[in-house]
C-alpha cells in the first residue's frame, strides 16, 4: 500500500486516517490496542504521529485489512516476529514504490 504523506516529522490524526481511507476512530482504537503505536500528544491532547508510528501502521493495516489477521492474531505476530517481519514488508513496499514508479513511467512513454 503506498501512502500519499508528504515528507514531515509529526502527522495529524485526520492527515493519517485520509491517508489509510479509514476513520480516525479506527486510528485511535488500533493506539490503544497496539503497544507499537504511541503517537506524541500535545497540550490539547491532539494526536502527532512521527515516520516510525507511520511505519507501524502501515504494518498493523497490512496485517488486519490486507492478510485478515485478527486483532489478537496481529498482535501475537508483532511481538513474536517483529524484527523479521516489519524488514520483509519494508522491502515489499519499497518494491512495489519502484513497480509504480516504473509502471507509471512505461504509461509515459
């Protein structure tokens, strides 16, 4: 899944739910159930997610939405295997990065 974020240090709340096409509740319900998701929080309590929360998002989306893990399921794979896994799915994305990147160019031509 490539993600449309342009390149900042902390993202809103709603810059990341329009970014994975879910709501922002589904958002704040994955913070709370995932130790890996600690967005920083301001005065007002206002979420702010850095690249590495956005990383780890990336992967929980993957793991629920896209292989249908269950919550439990998901959890249970992210602290048995999140060295390994977490790596293969940066170079699966980065790989698909490059295939859009390629297919949009043969489009070009």
């Amino acid at each position: 899944m490539q993600l449309d974020l342009p390149e900042k240090r902390y993202y809103a709340i709603g810059e990341v739910a329009k970014a994975f096409g879910v709501n922002t509740s589904l958002i704040r319900f994955w913070e709370k159930e995932f130790d890996a998701l600690k967005p920083k929080k301001n005065a007002k309590g206002n979420r702010k997610f850095t690249p590495e929360d956005i990383k780890n998002l990336q992967f929980i989306y993957h793991l629920v939405k896209e292989r249908g893990f269950t919550l439990e399921g998901a959890k249970t794979h992210l602290r048995e295997e999140k060295k390994k896994s977490l790596t293969d799915f940066e170079i699966i994305s980065k790989l698909e990065g490059v295939k859009a990147q390629l297919i949009k160019l043969k489009n070009e031509l």
